[in-house]
C-alpha cells in the first residue's frame, strides 16, 4: 500500500549521488560530441573588470525540465540555441543538485536566498533569508532602481525581499509581475484570457486573485517607459507569457539599465497538465528565449561586454520510471531525475566552451554571484563556485 | 492522537467493510507508527469502493502485519519511527481523514528535509512485504493496447520513439477494420476469462462498439461531470480564503452523486472515475491526459488481465496572443500535439503494465490508427528489431498473447 514504488529507484543518499553522478556524466558526454565543448580543469571564471560595472542577469529556466527533453540525446532537437549558440560561448555545470523543497516558488526563493527555504511553495510570504538582492544593494550601497525581478506569477511578488531583520525592508530588488501588466492593460475589456493569467501550473487548483491597478500602470508608465496601448499592442503579438517577460526585461534594461536581473520563466511548467507536446513545445520556447534575451544584451551597449548570465533550471522533473510519480508531468517524488539539473554561465568574466562536472549545489549560486559582484552572502548556506576561480 | 489510543468505535464513520476490516484488526492498527498508519487507513476507509484486487491486497497486508512478532514488527517500522512528526499532525484527525494527514504529513517531511528517509523506509517496507507476501501472478500473460492519433490522417514524424527499443516496430501493417480486430480480440479475452474489473477499453475520443464484459470509461461520456466538478472547482476558488489544501479537502470529501453519477450504477467504478477527475492533473480539460492518467491508474488499482486504451484528440492550448485578440477557436483540436501526447502516453502505459506481476510475459501493441505503423513488445518480439512484414492487427493481437 504505502510504498507504490517497491520496484524501482532508490531515495538513499548514495543512490541519489550515484543517480545525479549518471545524469551529469550523459550531459557531459553529450556536450563534448555535440557541441564540442571541453572539460573543465581551470576556473570557469576569469578577470573581468571591476565588480562595480558588472551586470547580472539570472534566468530560471523553469519551470523544471529534465534531461530527456533538454541536454540527454533525445532532447537535443528542443533545445538547439542553447547548443549551438550559447554552450560554445558558456561554463557549464553539469550537476547542480537541489536538495530543498520541488515547488516552484520555495525552491526560486532557495535559489535566491542561497538557503533552503521551507515557506509554503503557495502562499504570498517573503522568503525567510535575505535575498541576492539584499545582499547586492545593502554590501554595494546600490539604489533600489538597480535589482529587479521580473516573476511569472502572483505567488513570487513577495520574493524581491526577505523577513531578515538584519536586511529585508528597504534593501530588496523591486518586482515586476507582468501578468499584472497584462491585466492592467487589459481591464475593461471583455475578452475570455482567463486561463492565460493563471498563476500556477503546479496545481489547476491555486489561483489566487490578480491585481491590476494604479501600481502597474505606474510602473509601465514611469519604469517601463511604455504607454498602456503600446504594452496592449505588442502584447498581442507574443504567445505566451514569457515571452511577455523577455520584452519587459527587455524595455527595463532600456530604461533602467539595472546591474542586476532576475527573470524567472514559467511556461514550461505547463507539464502540469500532463500534455508532453505543450511541456516540449514550452522547453523549445524558452531555449530560444534565453537565447533572444542574450542577443538583447548583446545589443545594448549598458550590457554588451560587461554582463554575466547565468540560466538554470530550478529543478527537474520526475523520471519515467519512478512509479511514484507520473513521469515528466510533475516534480513530486524527489528522485534524481528531479533534484538534478544543469547551469550555464556565459559572457563577462566567464571561460567559453567549458564542462565542469563537480557537483554544485542550488543554494550555491547566491555565493557565487557574491564573488562575481563583490558582496558577501554571510547567511547563504551554500559556497561560492568561486572555488573553482 | 496517537494510534495506540485506538478504539472500535472511532471507526463508526467508516463505511461498513472498512470498519470490520479496521476493528477486527484493531491491535495490529494500534502498533503501527504514527508516519505510517494514516497510509494504510487512506486505503482502508475506500475499502467498500476498492477493485476486488485491491481488497485483497490491502486484507493479506494486514493479516501479515498481524503475525508479525514484536521483534519484527521494530524492525519493519523502526525507520518510520525515528522520522520526527511534529504536534501539529498528531493532532490532526488522521483516523477520519488519513488522506489529508498525508498530505500534510508529505509537507513536513519536505520542509524538514525527511523525504528521503522516508522514502528509503517505504521502499524498505515494500520490499519487506513483497517477500512476505508474494503478489498473486495473473492468470493469463497481460496485454495492453495503445491505439494513438484518432483523427489524424497523415504524419511524417517519427512514432514510438521510446518504445521500440523494447519491442519490434512493424512498418506494414495493415490497418483495415484494425479497431474492430482489436476489440474482438478483448473481447475474447473478457470472455475466456470472465474477471471482474479485469478486461478494460478505455476511450478518449468517440466510442466504438465494443464487448458488454469490458469495464469500460469513457471521457465524453463523463463530460456533464466533469462540467459540474469545474463548475464547483470554480464556484470555491472565488471563496474568500480558499487555499489548495482547502480545495483538495473539498474535492476529497466528494461523493460520486455530488458530481451526477447514477448511485444506481457500479459504484466501485463511479468512485474510481471520480477520484480520476478529482485527483488527476489535467484529466478535467485535456482527454489525452484523461486517458493516459485513467490507464495508469487502472493498471496501478485493478490489475487488468487486458487493457485497451485509444487516445482522442485533445483541444488546443490557444495562444496568447489570440486569447488577447479575443479570436474564437476554442473547440478546435490539436490532432498533432494529441498524437504526441498520446505516443508518450503509449510508452507509460507500457511502464506502468511492466510494473505488475507476470511482467516477464506480459505484452504491449501500440498502433498509430488507420496507418501501416505500430509496435509490439513482448516474449515473443524481438526488442529494438524493425520487421517489414505484412500483417493484420488480428495477427499482431495473436502473435502478442502467444
């Protein structure tokens, strides 16, 4: 009865490391004969100017994909920019393991905080550890205008800044929600977009009410720069809503020129529904999304030559054959196949065309981006990559 | 509440099986730990409602857990009992409603980083019971059948991707009357061995004629109750303070007739296409998901003998930037994307019947409908081989089961 899995996998410490050691070895294979990438051996990093004018941009390539359909053989023809475009120009981490909670909002706010955080994945609470963005903008003395998240959904509005005492208010990046822009911009009309708002593919049963008012059109009018039938007008010629969040990013660094970014995709966790085209389809998207938003930085002097990004999962996604689960469709049994993922980092500072297969973990990227930016993530429990410098 | 301070009468809300069930083996309950009971309670309390598999799974389990020594019996569940509970969840009502103590329970061990140990215990356990209790063989080898792309005249892509290094992928098939072919062979099955529950047809499209001894569910058939189950979903989604928890609460608590099901029909099987729209993921919206989530759990729940499922088109996922211009297509299906959802659906059903006893001669046909492809996996197939021969489905079904 309880166990519904007796055959198949094994949670163990050494099976998952055993588990995660196998994934990262199938990438890394992969990459050396496709993308003709070497392995490691020096640091990943390299001297790249002062850290007072280097810019960050972090993209969660979410929510949660695996091997399959992205770096194992099979997945290869749904992730061709990645490949081709920016592997050969990236360092890339082969096992990033999240050791924390699979909900899409608790493990970002890990994943920005450095620490596990335990909140509950759907509720609108802050995270519980001060954010990278705290750490950037109180260490640096940087203005609030200088770290910005732009989030997918309702639930992440609180995620730009902790409960921390010690930071927390005042210290925190600001947020954009563009769902929020969108139904600003769409208020009063009566078109059916109901589904396109929804806040969470995790469960078809979260869906917290939208706001969109006063603030959002402020902040499309003041930040944005972009009046409310401009935003309308592109609007309607995207697809989905992260592309939505690319041409916000987009218009932010335009306007705003911020040193650090946080952009967190979503259309992948449309998995949820148990379509496999659609979560391919949104795995196919979001790899020539990240490859749109490193043209964009290309193209705008403010970034080209002095940004770093960095593109990671926020975790996988179950394995076909962990019965627990029900395969890609969701995140839920904690085996390797959805604890273990990939990261990329690429531009500013960073070696081209190398594999690193030591193992990392998720809390570790908040101390990293320390070492890159030059503040210190004293409460982070993870460590800096910067080891490897 | 601890479950040593069980009593016969605190199960008087259990329907009447799951409390002889409950009650006869009170003592066996009361030493179980507290991270492991609720468990077995969930399946108890549907005990009336269960597939006769089920039932008697659940009461060889029991009966085994009661003549274990109290040696063994620290043995089996000490991994369970070192795992840290906290007062909230023992004072849940855990005994009344075991489902949602484990969801509760699952969070915790999530948020205190004890979901592996728990999971290395329950996969312990699994094994322990898979040797004391050896799972009962089929009576005759298992055949699953996938029949994919209803709708679709032509694709170009590759089909079976992950299924035909396990089997022989046959490139000429012959497809006429390859429906029929294959239903008269269920049926022959369902006749020849009169199981209930274990002969299934399950439909994502339009139904076909097919044999009276199927137990057969069907995803327009239930559309008026999937309609209401939204139609409610919605109405309590807009209450002031409704949460998931809440919401899943609500929809656990669900009666069969709550959402329009005849109470004068089969209520193992009401129950159970209940539970399909109120636990599955998608299964409400999308009748690809539907099927291959209803294959799963008919596999994982009944057992069948024979499983035949065929996949129907599901409707678009319409765009946003045609939702913002507000242009109609809602009723459209998407042929192609059904076709691939439907092929890896075809592959998970093949997984989840390898899962049940009598693996090793079980067999497995997916068929592309009304085209020359499809693939056969099984002893008597070649695994990875590509076979140009000429064949009918009614062959394929008989080659299948020997």
């Amino acid at each position: 009865m309880i166990v519904k899995e007796p055959f198949i996998g094994d949670a163990s410490s050494n099976c998952l490391r055993e588990a995660t050691n196998g994934l990262s070895c199938s990438r890394r294979d992969f990459l050396r004969s496709a993308a003709g990438v070497v392995l490691g051996g020096a640091s990943p990093f390299l001297y790249a100017g002062p850290a007072s004018t280097r810019k960050v941009i972090v993209v969660t390539f979410g929510g949660g994909a695996r091997d399959q359909e992205t770096f194992a053989p099979a997945g290869q023809e749904n992730i061709p920019y990645m490949l081709k475009e920016l592997i050969p120009q990236a360092s890339f981490f082969t096992q990033v393991v999240n050791r924390g909670v699979l909900g899409h909002y608790v493990a970002t706010a890990s994943l920005a905080t450095g620490v596990y955080e335990t909140l509950n994945n759907f509720s609108s609470t802050p995270p519980q550890h001060p954010t990278v963005f705290e750490y950037f903008r109180k260490d640096l003395k940087r203005p609030p205008t200088d770290a910005w998240v732009v989030a997918p959904s309702n639930g992440f509005s609180r995620i730009g800044e902790s409960e921390s005492r010690r930071y927390g208010p005042g210290w925190g990046a600001q947020v954009i929600l563009p769902k929020h822009l969108l139904l600003a911009a769409m208020s009063g009309g009566t078109i059916d977009y109901e589904h396109l708002l929804r806040d969470n593919y995790e469960t078809p049963l979260f869906a917290p009410q939208l706001k969109g008012g006063e603030f959002e059109f402020r902040q499309m009018e003041t930040i944005l720069k972009l009046s409310v039938g401009d935003f309308r007008s592109h609007a309607k010629t995207l697809s989905s809503p992260d592309e939505l969040s690319v041409y916000v990013v987009q218009q932010l660094m335009q306007q705003q020129a911020p040193s650090l970014i946080w952009v967190t995709m979503h259309d992948i966790d449309v998995a949820h529904t148990g379509a496999y085209s659609l979560y391919v389809e949104s795995v196919r998207r979001t790899d020539r999304l990240c490859a749109e938003l490193w043209k964009i930085v290309q193209s705008n002097p403010e970034y080209a030559g002095n940004t770093t990004m960095m593109i990671l999962p926020d975790f996988g996604r179950d394995s076909d054959e962990e019965a627990g689960g029900n395969g890609f469709q969701h995140h839920r049994t904690g085996d390797p196949s959805s604890r273990t993922t990939w990261m990329m980092a690429l531009g500013a500072g960073v070696r081209e065309g190398r594999i690193y297969d030591q193992p990392v973990q998720s809390t570790d990227l908040v101390p990293t981006l320390g070492s890159i930016m030059g503040f210190q993530a004293s409460i982070a429990q993870g460590r800096p990559i910067q080891e490897l410098f | 509440m601890l479950p040593r301070d069980l009593k016969p009468e605190q199960f008087r809300t259990y329907p009447p099986e799951a409390r002889k069930l409950a009650v006869n083996n009170l003592r066996t309950l009361q030493q179980l730990p507290l991270s492991f009971l609720p468990n077995l309670l969930s399946e108890i309390i549907e005990l009336d409602y269960k597939f006769p598999v089920e039932r008697q799974r659940i009461s060889k389990e029991i009966a085994m857990l009661g003549s274990l020594a109290p040696a063994q019996m620290h043995e089996w569940f000490g991994s369970f009992r070192d795992l840290s509970l906290s007062i909230k969840l023992e004072h849940l009502d855990w005994l009344n409603q075991p489902a949602q103590f484990v969801e509760q329970l699952s969070a915790h061990l999530w948020s205190t980083h004890q979901l592996d140990a728990f999971r290395k215990a329950a996969k312990e356990y699994g094994n322990r019971l898979q040797a004391a209790v050896a799972p009962d063989q089929p009576v005759i080898a298992r055949l699953g059948i996938a029949i994919i792309g209803q709708g679709l005249d032509a694709y170009d892509g590759r089909l079976f991707r992950d299924l035909r290094e396990h089997g022989t992928f046959f490139s000429h098939i012959n497809p006429e009357n390859g429906i029929q072919q294959l239903m008269k062979a269920v049926a022959a099955r369902a006749q020849a061995h009169p199981v209930p529950y274990a002969h299934w047809y399950v439909e994502g499209g339009h139904v076909v004629e097919h044999g009276p001894m199927l137990t057969h569910v069907s995803y327009q058939a239930l559309e008026a109750k999937r309609l209401a189950l939204l139609n409610k979903m919605n109405a309590e989604i807009k209450r002031p303070g409704m949460g998931p928890v809440e919401l899943r609460t609500i929809l656990a608590a669900l009666q069969p007739a709550d959402v329009g099901f005849d109470s004068q029909e089969d209520v193992v099987l009401n129950h159970f296409q209940l539970k399909l729209l109120t636990e599955g993921s998608g299964t409400q919206v999308f009748s690809t998901t539907f099927v291959q989530w209803t294959a799963r759990e008919a596999l994982r729940r009944a057992q069948p003998l024979t499983l035949l499922v065929r996949f129907g088109p599901r409707q678009r996922q319409r765009p946003m930037n045609e939702l913002l211009s507000n242009i109609d297509s809602h009723s459209e299906p998407d042929l192609v994307g059904s076709l691939v959802d439907a092929d890896m659906g075809a592959y998970y059903n093949w997984i989840n019947q390898q899962r049940l006893p009598g693996a090793e001669y079980s067999s497995f046909i997916a068929w592309f409908e009304g085209s020359s492809r499809a693939v056969a996996l099984g002893p008597p197939f070649a695994r990875g081989a590509t076979s140009s021969a000429t064949a009918t489905l009614e062959e394929l079904a008989s080659w299948a089961v020997g």
